[in-house]
C-alpha cells in the first residue's frame, strides 16, 4: 500500500511540473503532458527510488532521476509535441525542477516507504570503508634486500 501511496506522490509531482514548464512556458498540449507524466512516473519510480535509492542514497538516486528525466522529455518530446518546442530547453528545465522534487521525495521515501534502510549510517559507512582497506604483511617483503626497505 505504502508504494501505491509513493507512486501517487510522485506522479502528482511529475504532472505538476511538467504541466508548469512544459504547458505554460512551452505551449505543449495536456495529453501529450499527460502520457510523458505516467511513463516517467513509471520508469522512474521503479529505476530510481526503488533500485537506485537504496544503493547510492539521495544525490546518487538524484542525479539518475535527473539524466533520466531529461532523456526521456528529450527522446518522448521529439515524438509526441507537435510545436516547435526547444526540447534542450524544455528537457532541461523541467529535469531541473523535476530533479528538486525528487530530493524530497526520496527523503519521504527512504523515511515511510524503504523504512529508513535507503539512508546508511555512519557506523555503515564506516564498515564498508574498513572493507575496502589493503592489507600488508611482511610476507610480501620477502626477497627485498633490507637497504632497499629503508
């Protein structure tokens, strides 16, 4: 229930804004707002908040949200506005804004929907950087003659 609740979240979001930049600024129709709304909603819902986020946090799931968005305007715009409409403009001004929603969205994600598992600790952070440390040991000294050691 709680990602059908997110999902209406985000698709409220997606359709505000894109309404705003690309139906007032831009002159797109409702419709064509209307099929790019629930598509991006769609893939990005699924890529970003419920893969993406977990993994790399919020400014990973942020960024991808944000290339995402402005590929798919991009791509989708090209096919379904039929104005003449700067689609380097418009893609990048509504990723932009998309971009900021989605900020908060993935903290009301990561809080309600992930239950606070998108966001690591620091104690988290801390282990998976001890993890990535080298070793060393003398063994790997052996056939060094001891002037070249100093």
């Amino acid at each position: 229930m709680q990602h059908w609740k997110a999902v209406l979240i985000k698709f409220i979001m997606c359709f505000a804004v894109l309404g705003l930049v690309l139906g007032l600024f831009f002159g797109v129709s409702f419709a064509n707002i209307l099929i790019l709304s629930v598509l991006l909603t769609v893939v990005s819902y699924i890529a970003g908040d419920v893969y993406l986020l977990p993994r790399f946090e919020n400014w990973g799931a942020t960024l991808s949200d944000f290339t995402l968005a402005f590929v798919a305007i991009y791509l989708l715009g090209s096919f379904l506005f039929e104005t003449e409409v700067p689609l380097a403009t418009a893609s990048l001004v509504s990723s932009a804004f998309l971009a900021v929603g989605e900020y908060f969205f993935h903290k009301y994600m990561a809080e309600n929907v992930l239950d606070g598992h998108a966001i690591r600790s620091d104690e988290e952070k801390e282990l998976i950087h001890q993890k990535l440390q080298a070793e060393y040991s003398e063994e790997l000294n052996k056939g060094i003659p001891e002037d070249r050691e100093k």
